[in-house]
C-alpha cells in the first residue's frame, strides 16, 4: 500500500499519538526505578507528560507529515514579531 497526501492526518495522528505515550512510559519507567514517588504521583506525571507531548507534537509532527506525502506543500511561513 502505497501512502498517499490524503492519509497525511491519520498518519499524524499515530504518529505523535505513539510519541506521546512513549514518553509518558519513559517518565513512568524512570520514577518506578529510580524514586520513592507513590503510584498518584507517578501516574499523575505520566498523564501531565503524555498531554503536554501531545500539545507539542501534534502542531510539529502534522506539517512534516504533510510535507513528506505532498510533493509541492509548503508550511505556512512563522509569523513575525515586530516591536510596536
């Protein structure tokens, strides 16, 4: 199967989905083995990384998603900030 421009979204969403998970087990993994943290605090963490993985990922993982499916996509340019 051949992956086309069309399945750019569905592709980042598993994409940073898995990203995100994989570091809320990472966080989770580091406190079992290496702190005296209860499990409210551990899972407490995994949650807060997992959500704020999502909140990063998902804006940068979809264009370059994108742009590896769409031969000619170009992300919309960074907006400038400018002292008034």
């Amino acid at each position: 199967m051949k992956l086309q421009a069309k399945d750019a979204g569905l592709l980042s969403t598993v994409a940073y989905t898995a990203g995100s998970l994989l570091a809320a087990l990472i966080f989770l993994l580091a406190t079992v083995l290496t702190g005296d943290y209860g499990w409210v605090s551990r899972i407490g963490g995994a949650v807060w990384i997992f959500a704020l993985s999502m909140i990063i990922l998902m804006p940068t993982v979809t264009p370059l998603v994108r742009g590896r499916l769409e031969p000619g996509y170009q992300p919309p340019p960074a907006e400038e900030h400018t002292r008034h």
